[in-house]
C-alpha cells in the first residue's frame, strides 16, 4: 500500500508577525491517523505526507511542523525543497535549515533532539539502527515529533517550502551500542602536541569522512584533533574507527547560534549543547556552564568573520579561549587579533585571568587543509585531560603547519624564567630578556608584541628558516610580552600574514 496526500499550508502574515516576538512558531500538525484504521500496516507499506507554506520575512528564527507517528514505524525519511528567488544586490536572499526532534519534544536543552543538518542536504532519514549523518539513530516511538525549520534569512517575498515526511512500516532493529574514541594516546609524557579543533565531516556541512579527516590530521603532522560539527553531536559515534595511539580525537560540537558561533571542545561524548538562543536572550552562560560541566572548554570561534549570523556579540565573560586564527589567513584574523590583545591589556591592568588564543583550520572540503592553523600545546601527556588543561592554560602558539616551531622565553635575574603562558615574577624595574627561537619560517619576520604595541622586529630568517632574536625590557615598560612570525608585507602599511604567533608572558610581581 502507497498512498500520498499533498496539504497546502499557506499561513498569513499577521498570523506570522504575531507570533514573531517569540523564538519559535509551531504549525498545525501532519496526521496519518489512517494508518492505525485497519491495525498496523504490513512491514514494507510507505505512507506519504506533504506540507507546503510561505515564511516572511520576519518569521521567527524556528518553525516546528508537528508529525504523529503511529505504532510499528521502521523509519522517517524526509525531504524538503524551498525557492530561491533572485534578488537585489545587498538583499539578503533565502535560506532554510532543517533538523528533527522526537516525542520528547522541543524544550530548549530538553532531549529531545534527534538531528540537524542546516542548509547541508535536501533530505534525511532516521532509524532505530541507523541514520543519516547529522542525526541521531535510536527508536522511533510514537507520539509528536516535530520537524525544525530554521529560516536563516528571507527574501522580501518571502520563503515558499516544501516538506515532504514519508513513513515505511515495520519491525525496529536494535539499535547499536555507541563506541566513543578513547580519552588518551600515546604521548611523549610532558611535551609540545600540536592540534586542530575546528574540522567539519559529512556530519554537517563538510565533505570528508571522518576517517579522511583523520588521514589528513596524520598527513599534517597533528597528535589530536576535536570533532566540531554544526549543531550536532551525531559524529561522536563515528570517530572511534578512525582514532589512534597515534592521533588524540577529542569530541565537541560548534555551537551555530545567529550571533555567534562557539566550539564546545573536549566534552564528554554524546553531549549535545543547543544552539537556540540570541545574545538577547540571555542565555549562553547557562550553556557555557553545561560544556564546562561536561568537561569541555568554551572556545568563540572566528568571532570577525563576515558571514551571516557568525559575528560574536555573546561577550567574553564565560569563555575559556578564543580562536583568533581560523583557516588561511584574512583580514577577519587582524581583527581578532587586535581584540585578544586588547583584552590582555584589560587583564594586565586588572591583573586579572586572561584568554588564551587559538588557532584551528575550520576545514570543511578541498581546498581546505586540515591542520593549517594548528594549535601547539604543552601539556604533561596526550590525553585529554592533559591537552585541555595546557590549552585553558594557555600554554600554547599557532603555527600554520607542522613545519614551524616557535620557543619562546623570558629570563630575569637569579635564574628565573618563564614560559608562554605563564608569568616571569621578578620586581618592575628589573631587566629581563626575551628570546624567540624559529624553525620552518624562511624568509618569515619575528616581532615582539607588548601592551604598547610591536617594540621590536627582527630582520627576516634566513632561507633555512631556523632564527633567534633577542630583546631587553623591564616590567614596568612592558606589562606582557607576545611573539609574532609573519610573512613580509605584500601591501604597504599592511601586516604581513601569519606565519605564527604565540600566547603572552607576563612580567612583574
């Protein structure tokens, strides 16, 4: 038995903008209250559901389309289409995300989400033992689930769409035990690991396998990495394959709210985090606190870049680092990294904690290249544990790939030193050195950064690549200092691009 029912749901605009102040609106239910008339269907039978409608502009950030399910389901695909009419130049066209949520409902944080593949694909599927990429196999219970569309943006004559729900009847598989990747690898006890936390799968909006990621991961010289799909924690499951004693695989989300995006790095597998709020909600310390509950760290991520809804406007309050280098470098980067040394400054003056920067290739597909930026972190073994607390820690720099290495030092009198990240605590007036040694930089420039700004550039390392420069201050001249190595300047009265750049020390008592 195959039967289709197409239902136009064409909803009002004052019905719309009414219901606009909240976040979310919930349309009428679709039905197949049919099925259970003669019992339940024969295992095999498909029933077909089409729901189309018309959001304008202004439409709220979520749409939910109810779905009954009935008894002896096997399995819920669905698919969906909406125009894309052309616009004028500096218009906003359409946009449409879709995911699912099952009988638990919809609560914000509540457990009932199943899945989330954004703008990513035209259709999916879900089953108690399997599921396409982006959502979450288990069983499919009766009740209401609900269908989430997200309209990203809107055309000034609106979002016309098109939901198509098919249902196939039949007995459940058990669904699989979940195997997560292990917490450590082997490490070289306390040493420099260098990482990319920001990778996109098939499980969201990238290209890769999660096993040709992690082939790529190994190619660039990486010992970990952190999955950081969009809204989504339906990879974790997979990386466990693909993990190794040679490659630390640690499990997050990017959390893709419209201001802003966040990466929960590190956080117990299977954590989901929502992604359902706007700055104005006041909202985000309550998820920032649930990452951090999970084990994980709360990482802004490209907080300048241009695309819509990707500007951060959450604050830096409860962050515990931020990605200030993302992907080839842009003038979205400069930004970054003139807000970060802002906010050392803040916390020179203050003397108070201070946010460590990062550096992660948001590879989604070729070109991308995974590993370019890389985050170089100490920390005492390659664990989990180990790598988040030397990240947290700032113990860390950026390199653009696994061919640059960055040391970099600050001795005063009586023997004393520090590291990056940490603070050299001799008296103020005291003389102390700086020191940054290069490899894999030819023809690349140091400079060291203080709260005054750059102090001293060194000439360009020579065509091997390998440099030391010094430099002498006082605590009471420079209240931190900071390393950069780029590239010369192709423009006049530009930076140059990142080669790479370190984390601070801080001088003074």
């Amino acid at each position: 038995m195959c039967e289709e029912h197409v239902t136009d749901r064409h909803f009002s605009r004052r019905a719309l903008f009414a219901s606009s102040a909240a976040a979310a609106l919930t349309l009428g239910t679709v039905s197949f209250a049919d099925a259970a008339e003669d019992g339940t269907p024969a295992a095999g039978t498909k029933q077909t559901r089409t729901v189309k409608g018309t959001l304008p502009t202004g439409a709220p950030d979520f749409v939910y389309l109810p779905v009954e399910i009935p008894r002896g389901v096997r399995e819920l695909h669905v698919a969906y289409t909406y125009q894309k009419p052309t616009v004028p130049a500096g218009t906003q066209g359409n946009a449409l995300d879709i995911g699912l949520f099952d009988e638990r409902g919809t609560a914000l944080g509540g457990e009932g989400f199943r899945g989330w593949s954004g703008g990513a694909r035209t259709e999916f599927f879900v089953r108690a033992d399997d599921a396409t990429p982006g959502y979450i196999r288990g069983p499919l219970r009766p009740g209401t689930w609900h269908i989430a569309l997200g309209p990203y943006t809107v055309a000034p004559e609106g979002l016309p769409y098109e939901v198509t729900l098919t249902l196939t009847y039949g007995t459940q598989d058990p669904t699989p035990r979940a195997v997560y990747p292990p917490e450590h690898a082997k490490g070289r006890g306390r040493a420099w690991y260098r990482g990319d936390c920001h990778l996109h799968s098939w499980h969201s909006d990238g290209r890769r396998t999660t096993q040709e990621i992690a082939d790529l991961a190994r190619a660039a010289g990486l010992d970990f990495i952190n999955s950081s799909e969009h809204n989504t924690h339906s990879a974790h499951r997979d990386w466990a394959a693909a993990a190794g004693d040679d490659l630390l695989v640690l499990t997050g989300e990017e959390i893709t709210t419209r201001n802003g995006h966040v990466l929960a790095l590190g956080v117990d597998p299977g954590t989901f985090v929502d992604w359902r709020y706007r700055a104005r909600d006041n909202r985000f310390g309550k998820y920032a606190k649930q990452i951090r509950e999970a084990g994980g760290l709360v990482v802004p991520a490209h907080p300048h870049a241009t695309c819509v809804g990707c500007n951060w406007k959450f604050g830096f309050n409860d962050v515990d680092a931020v990605e200030v280098w993302n992907g080839a470098h842009t003038p979205d980067d400069e930004v970054s990294l003139a807000e970060w040394d802002n906010m050392l400054v803040a916390a020179a003056r203050s003397r108070s904690g201070w946010i460590p920067a990062m550096g992660n290739s948001d590879a989604h597909r070729d070109p991308n290249v995974v590993g370019m930026p890389q985050t170089v972190v100490l920390a005492d073994d390659l664990t989990r544990e180990a790598i988040l607390a030397g990240i947290r820690a700032g113990r860390s720099y950026i390199a653009e790939s696994s061919d640059v290495e960055l040391s970099f030092t600050v001795s005063g009198g009586r023997g004393r030193h520090a590291g990056i990240g940490e603070r050299l605590r001799v008296p103020l007036d005291s003389p102390v050195t700086v020191r940054l040694e290069a490899k894999g930089a030819p023809g690349a420039v140091p400079s060291i950064v203080t709260d005054q700004g750059t102090l001293f550039t060194g000439p360009a390392l020579p065509p091997s690549g390998t440099g030391t420069v010094e430099w002498r201050t006082t605590p009471q001249y420079a209240a931190y200092v900071r390393a950069e190595v780029r590239r010369p300047s192709a423009t006049p009265g530009l930076p140059g691009a990142f080669v790479g750049f370190t984390n601070p020390v801080f001088l003074g008592e």
